[in-house]
C-alpha cells in the first residue's frame, strides 16, 4: 500500500537578485594595496607623532626629566587615526553592495538599510552629477570637464530613507535586467514617484543614454 504525504506550509523562496553597485572586479587588489599604504602611513604617522610629541615636551620644560608619556600618547593617537581611517576605507569597498529581495531592497555600506517598496511612502529617481578632475603639472587639482551622471534612487518609509546610486564604484551603470528588476519592484508601491521612477528605470534600461534627460 503506498501512503501519500502531503507537504503543507511550504511558500516559494523569494530569489536574491545582486545589484551591481559595488567594485565589479579588482576588489582584493585595492584592498592589499591599502593595507600596504595603512603599514606604511601607520609608521610614518607614529615616528611623527613621536617627534611632535618630544617637541611638546621641550616647550614645557618636561624634556630634562625624560619624561616618554607625551610622545608615547601623541604617537598613538596618530597611529589610532590613521589605522582608523584605512579601516574605514577597506570595510567600505569590502561590504558596499545592494540586494533586491521580492520587493525589499537593502543597500550595505558601512551600515546597513534596507526598505520594502510596497510600504514606501515617496520614491524619488534624480541624476546627480559628479564632476571629475585631474592633476595638473604643479600638483594642483583642476577639472578636466568630464562629468558622470548617477541616477539616484531614493525610497522614503515609515522605517527610514534608503538611497541607491546606480552605478558600480567603476561608475559603471548597473545592467538592463538589474533595473527591470527594480522598475518591477517598484509597480508595487502606491507612494508618489512610484510609477515615474520605474517609468524611468525602463527607459534607462532600453537606452542609456536617456539618463533622465
């Protein structure tokens, strides 16, 4: 006799679709890269921290009793700030990245946000524009005219503000499918700029050199 089971609860699983925004390729080489420069800084910045911090003790008329307390704190802050600061810049390109979830988009940076569409309250799709810059002959930075166009897209609930450039740190715009996926998303919100940011990420998709022209 052969006895039937029947599976009850079972809901299919919501696919994660990866957004492209964060560093597409050549991750692990800027990461190494400023852990060499962090070495290097963090040794630069603690001998010059010593030196300031011998030279405070000479201006207080500390330097006759050999005192190493303040160079040894100034040292260590200047280390501490600067250790910091390469720690914020490798967590950075390691954890920045975007997910689409169903309906729910979570963007990861050194926080992390994230918002379900259906509930958003406002949805803005604005081009921001960056303009780039050189390095000219005496060292100074000057513009070099050319200016990249990121389309913004900013959702607004009663959970918070999430905001998500469409492009990679390579300033590459994220792929057609990518934001067919959000326009999707995006049909299910009933919020003001709903239905013109997912009218907008279509026509990106289709041509890109719509942006939001």
């Amino acid at each position: 006799m052969i006895v039937g089971a029947r599976i009850t609860g079972m809901q299919p699983s919501v696919p994660r679709i990866p957004l492209s925004v964060g560093y597409r390729s050549g991750r692990t080489g800027r990461v190494v890269s400023l852990l060499v420069l962090g070495v290097i800084l963090t040794v630069t910045c603690g001998c010059v921290g010593a030196f300031i911090g011998t030279g405070l003790n000479a201006a207080t008329g500390n330097d006759s009793s050999g005192s190493a307390t303040v160079p040894a704190l100034v040292a260590l802050l200047s280390v501490g700030l600067v250790m910091l600061f390469i720690g914020l810049l490798v967590t950075s390109i390691v954890r920045t990245s975007a997910r689409l979830e169903g309906t729910r988009l979570t963007v990861v940076g050194l926080t992390t946000k994230s918002v379900d569409l259906r509930a958003a309250r406002s949805v803005s799709l604005r081009a921001a524009a960056v303009a780039h810059t050189g390095v000219s002959s005496d060292g100074s930075l000057v513009a070099t005219g050319a200016v990249t166009r990121t389309p913004v897209l900013t959702v607004t609930a009663d959970t918070g503000t999430v905001k998500l450039g469409l492009r990679s740190k390579e300033s590459l715009l994220i792929p057609p499918p990518e934001m067919y996926a959000l326009a999707a998303a995006l049909d299910t919100a009933r919020c003001p700029g709903a239905a013109e940011a997912a009218g907008w990420l279509r026509a990106m998709a289709a041509d890109p050199r719509t942006m939001l022209l």
